[in-house]
C-alpha cells in the first residue's frame, strides 16, 4: 500500500515548508532558476502540443510534465511554497521573516531562468530572428497582448477577472503539489500530481511562473506590450491571486480540514523524542524529493 492519509499529507507538508524556509540562499536560487526554466520549457512543449493538434487540450495533458520533473529532483516553485511555507509558520516551524526570503529569492530565481529559457527559446523558434512564419511566433505574440491588453482594455473589471483566474490556479497547482504527498511511490505521485495540473492549464487560469516566460518571450517576438503592461496588468496581480489561492484555500483549507490529527501525530512525535517531527515517521525515503520539490 503506497497511499498516505490526509492526516499524514499534512504532517509532511508542514516539514516540507520548514525544509524550504532553511534552505540557503545558493540553493533557494540555483532550484529557483532551474524551476523556472524547466516549467517555461514545459510550457512551449505544451504550446507546440496545441498548435500541431489544434486541440488545447493536448497542451494541458503534456503541461505537467515539467512540474513532475521540477518534484521529483527536489527543486522550487514559488507558487508551491505559497501554500507549504505559511503551513510551517503556523506550527512554529519557520518564521515569517524566514517565509519571505524564501519566497523572495525563489521568485528571483524565477525571473533569470524563465528569461534565460525565453531568450534561447525565441532564438530557437525565429531561427535566430530570420524567420517569423513559424505558427508558435504568432501563437506566443497572441498569448502576451491577451495576457495583460487583453486586460487592460477591461479596466478595473480586467484586474478583478485576472486575480480571479490566479487564485483558481494555484489553488489547482497547491494541490498538485500536496497530492504528489499522498503516495510513497514514484508513479503514484506523478499520476496524483498531473491531475490538479492539467486542471489548471486546460481552463486558461493564471500561473506567475509561467508567464514569467510567456509574456517576456512575446515581447520579444514583438508583442505591443510594455515591461509596465506586463507588471500591472499581469504580473502582479497574478502573484497576488496565487499567493491568496495557495495560502487560502490549500494550506489553511487543509489544515482546518485535518488540524486535530496532525495534532495527534505531532503529539506521538513528542512522546517518543522524534525530534525531525511527525513527517519523518510517514514519508519512506523514495518522497524525499518530493519533500522540498516544488
């Protein structure tokens, strides 16, 4: 039997947020560049997916491919720990000033990988700027002016429906993220995974790090759009609504569903001396990736 129970999932989510909160800021950075890069490479798979088929939804059947990758080598998602760090706050884990430069560095990590891959990418996809024929040109220039013009052009009511969409996503991504913790076996976390985040790609919602790609790949392609477009009407509001989504409604949604057993496995943690805390007695050492991953 490889299934783990929510109780347990808890447990080793909340060691999962300690863990990322302790890293250091080498490895919060090096995980954080290579997350970034990695799910921008998924997504134009994903892109390329839906533009040879014409059916969107193959795109978000070969999306999660990069966030399995990016679980089970044990790297960072900003997006992820928006749900896993507040968690290890809550028990007195990690502190808040821990949280926030977990985040901040992860996040900046981010920006340099998913630049670093759009610029390969583009150079790539152009054929070194000789060639703006190709269909995932225009499809990429597409996707950045509806990203944020598209927005825009609904004012305040753009803003409202963006952060929305945000907040849908990383709810499905959080969950991703914690369902890859109710399996002690590698196939098992990746099936559980991949559902949540097919779920989220097919429906069009928000994902920060992945448009940390997107619209900097179209803006250089030559999508009408400024730095301050994407960052208005775009950027920020989307961490904002993953940020909601992942804190709200997976990490205290969660802990308010299975707050009284975690409590009792800490509790059996205390009386036998387990110092590293309940998840150690839950996880085998084939999820220790998936403790930190994502």
């Amino acid at each position: 039997m490889t299934y783990v129970k929510p109780d347990e999932v808890l447990a080793t989510a909340v060691d999962a947020g300690a863990t990322k909160a302790s890293l250091s800021t080498t490895e919060m950075l090096v995980r954080g560049v290579l997350g970034g890069a990695i799910l921008a490479c998924a997504t134009t798979l994903a892109y390329q997916a839906t533009v040879q088929t014409g059916q969107p939804v193959v795109g978000a059947l070969v999306f999660p491919v990069g966030f399995v990758i990016i679980v089970l080598l044990g790297l960072e998602l900003v997006t992820g720990s928006f749900a896993l760090v507040p968690l290890a706050v809550l028990q007195g884990r990690a502190s808040v000033r821990g949280m926030l430069r977990s985040f901040g560095l992860v996040l900046a990590g981010h920006v340099v990988g998913a630049a670093g891959y759009a610029a390969m990418y583009v150079a790539v996809v152009s054929r070194m700027g000789t060639d703006t024929e190709n269909p995932l040109v225009a499809n990429l220039v597409q996707i950045a002016e509806t990203k944020t013009l598209g927005y825009e052009a609904l004012g305040a009511s753009g803003l409202a429906l963006v952060l929305v969409k945000a907040v849908l996503c990383n709810w499905m991504v959080t969950l991703g993220v914690v369902m890859a913790m109710t399996s002690r076996s590698t196939g098992g976390k990746i099936v559980a995974m991949w559902l949540p985040v097919t779920t989220f790609f097919a429906q069009g919602f928000e994902h920060a790090v992945v448009n940390l790609f997107v619209v900097p790949a179209g803006m250089m392609l030559g999508a009408d759009v400024t730095v301050g477009d994407w960052w208005l009407w775009n950027q920020l509001p989307v961490l904002a609504g993953n940020l909601v989504g992942g804190v709200l409604l997976t990490g205290l949604g969660l802990y308010w569903a299975h707050r009284r057993g975690l409590e009792a496995l800490t509790g059996r943690a205390a009386l036998t001396g387990d110092v590293t805390g309940a998840a150690a007695q839950v996880a085998a050492p084939s999820s220790a990736p998936a403790l930190q991953g994502a």
